[in-house]
C-alpha cells in the first residue's frame, strides 16, 4: 500500500483538497444525468458507486477529522447506500499508512528516542491505519506490542475541519437557531478528546478494570511507560476484526456468546458506569484464538448525565410510550420538543417520534431479544428512508434533542449494527449480574 511522507494540515490545503473532491462527484452527476436521457431506466448504483470512491479518496489522505466522519458514515447501514457503505468503512483499519522516516520522526518527538532505542524489534509498515492513528507490532522482553502511533496535525486541524462541514450540515439537518452550535461543539469536543492519547491510556486502563468480570470480554494490557501524548503501547493481542469474522462465521453459538458479551459490556457501562464505548464499529474489536471479544480502543467516551439517563431510558417503556401525557412530558425533558414550538410542529415532532421509538427501543422490551431478525432491521432502513423522502421534514426545525442525543444514539446504532452481524441472540438482563 502506498504511504504517506506528508498530510495536509493547513486549512486551506484541506480545504483545497475537499473542493477537488467536490468537483469530481459534481462530474460523476453530469455523468449520470447525461446517460439517463439516453436510458430511462439507469439506476443510481453506479453514481453511488463513482462518488464513494471519490470522496473516500478525497478524505483518505486528509485523515483526522474528515476521514472520521466517513467511519461514523460506514456505520450507517440502515441508511446510506451499499456503496457508501462498503467504501467508508475501510476507513476503520485499512487507509495509507505514514511513511516510517515519518514514523520515525514522531517516535523521536514525543518519546525522545527511536522505535529500534525503545524496542528490540519495530515494524517499519504499519499493520493497520484508521482515521486518527495508525498501529505497528513490537516486541521487546518477550513480549509482543501493538503501538498506536497518531498522525501529524489530526489535532490541529479538527476545529477547521468542523468549519467546511458546518455549512453543509447545518442545510442537511436543516438546524436554525444558536442552539445549533451545541451539537458542532460536542462534536469537536469528542474529537479533540480522541486525540489526547494520555486520556485514552486512563480510559483504557479505568474501564478495562471495570468492565473485567464480564464473560467472554477481553482487554489488552497497556504500557504507559511507552506511551506518550501521540503514542499509545499496549498488548499485542492476535485475533481478526469483528467484521472479519462475521464475514465466515456460521456457528450460531459463538456469535451468540461474542453479542451476549457485547451487550453486556455496553449495558454495565450505560446503567451501571454512566458512561460508555461510544465508538462501536468492527475496527475497535477484536476475536481473539480462544473466542472472546477484545474491546483494543477508548478514545470516545461518552459521560451519561444523570438528567439525560432517565427520562432516555423511561422513554424505553412501553408503558410511557403508549402513554400521550407521560411520553411528551419526556420529549420536553430530552429537547425533542421545544417551548417556541408551533402546533403543527409539536404533533408533527411527537407522531415521528412515537414512531421511531416503538421500534427502535424493541429491545429494551422483554428479556431476549433475536438480533438476526431481518424484520426489525429492514423496518428500521423503511423509516430511513421515509424520513429522506419526507419534504415536510425539511421545513420543520431540525434543531432537536440534547446535545448528549449524538453520541448516545451513535452508540446504539452501531451497537445493533454489531450485533446484526454477528446474528446475535442476547438476554437482556443479563448484564444485572455483574453490577453489585
């Protein structure tokens, strides 16, 4: 795979590099609407298909922020187009790594001395490199290593980033209002927090040791005498990514066992911890040789206040859902509804939200639940796409919901992803049995 010596870090080379991107998908349109006149019946497959290569590319060398943004994107699978999909989400672990002179550089910078002076062997290639970092095997001691090295700038650039995308999304999501600017801050914050790698060595270590009594759930060991504020050694665990192993798995049991930890590793730490992995895509866990789940990154912690956790959670229950007076008193509580709300607004808001609640929280709903069910997840992609289609949608203020509901649903969505993949049967309560 090609490397890279150099990523753009000025604004306006980033900038540069995003309007050449946006050039081309205009050309892939022209392109497409021009082979319609000639055959009617041209579906947008192949347009779809053109214009994720081109913006994966255009984002790819970019890295940090913008490269992120099509991770979260590959998550999306009851949404975005296959395309899309299949594209982005090779973002997880599979982009141009940095050169080693580059790699070399960093280590000399932020560790004082070079990989071959730290340890007895260093993998001048990176083995993977995502959004933000890129990792490499080490040894030393007998021990094997995985060291997380992160790119040049990705910090810096984060806030610029945000401001080119801040235009677009404020048209896509049609938010109005100064209370929009609280869902780019979280954003940025979160961002901002997945570059402190001194953070995610706390985080890895905090969590690891809370969440080690869970079956089947594995963390690696982290070395903070070898880590630093842009690199991050821990235990070199073998094993394939979760989406590696879906892709062959067909024993029912183990994919069971594996989402059963899943959903017990996320459940203790949303009801129990308050705060929660909010960064649940295939690139982030592993299966190990023996079966189990390893949880490798905790850079995207999400802290669950207390007054968002409980009107969230009540608003799971099927008995507060099928009850008018108690489920809009809850979409006050949450900023789903808002006081300068008009009529027509307020029972717009809370019919589309009755309806994507009865069967997003399904779930929550009895003890076990079959995350195999094509029905669920295929009605799920039916509302998506009705809420793309929906014109009155747009004209509505789509400035909705606390600023905690990005992450917060972030998380599930890919949970459910997660385990739809691994065709996973789960008891629900079962995580209860681990919080004392």
């Amino acid at each position: 795979m090609k490397t890279l010596d150099k990523i753009p870090t000025g604004k306006i080379e980033r900038a540069s590099q995003l309007v050449k991107t946006g050039i081309k998908v205009g050309g892939n349109y022209v392109a497409y609407y021009g082979e319609k006149m000639v055959n009617p019946s041209l579906n947008r497959d192949k347009l779809n298909e053109n214009n994720a290569e081109d913006i994966y590319d255009g984002l790819k060398n970019l890295k940090g922020s913008a490269l992120k943004v099509a991770q979260m994107l590959s998550m999306d699978k009851s949404i975005m187009p296959q395309a899309y999909v299949d594209k982005f989400s090779l973002s997880q672990f599979s982009v141009p790594p940095l050169s080693a002179p580059l790699v070399r550089k960093t280590f000399k910078k932020y560790l004082g001395k070079y990989p071959e002076e730290l340890y007895d062997s260093f993998t001048p290639d990176a083995m993977n490199a995502a959004s933000i970092g890129q990792v490499h095997k080490a040894t030393k001691d007998g021990k094997n290593f995985a060291v997380k090295i992160q790119y040049p700038g990705v910090s810096d650039s984060i806030s610029s980033d945000l401001a080119l995308v801040k235009p677009f999304a404020t048209r896509m999501f049609n938010l109005k209002g100064k209370d929009s600017e609280k869902y780019f801050k979280e954003v940025e914050d979160k961002l901002l927090e997945e570059t402190d790698y001194h953070l995610e060595l706390k985080q890895s270590v905090e969590v690891s040791g809370w969440c080690s009594a869970i079956a089947n759930l594995r963390f690696p060991i982290y070395y903070p005498e070898l880590s630093s504020e842009k690199i991050l050694t821990m235990e070199w665990i073998d094993g394939e990514h979760l989406s590696e192993f879906t892709a062959h798995n067909e024993d029912r049991a183990k994919g069971d066992l594996l989402g059963q930890a899943l959903w017990d590793f996320y459940m203790y730490q949303m009801h129990h911890l308050k705060q929660v992995h909010a960064d649940p895509h295939p690139g982030n866990f592993l299966i190990d040789q023996e079966g189990k789940l390893v949880a490798i990154d905790f850079g995207c912690i999400k802290q669950v206040p207390e007054e968002f956790y409980v009107p969230y959670f009540e608003l799971a229950k099927p008995e507060v859902i099928d009850n008018p007076e108690l489920f809009v008193a809850k979409l006050y509580e949450l900023e789903i509804l808002r006081a300068d709300d008009s009529a027509k607004e307020l029972a717009y808001f809370t019919k589309i939200f009755h309806d994507l609640l009865s069967l997003f929280t399904k779930p929550f709903h009895g003890d076990y639940f079959d995350f195999s069910d094509e029905d669920f997840f295929g009605q799920i992609a039916t509302m998506g796409e009705e809420f793309a289609k929906d014109t009155e949608l747009r004209k509505m203020n789509g400035n909705r919901g606390s600023k905690h509901f990005l992450y917060i649903n972030r998380t599930f969505f890919g949970l459910y992803n997660l385990l739809h993949d691994l065709k996973a049967r789960v008891d629900t309560k079962s995580f209860e049995q681990y919080i004392q």
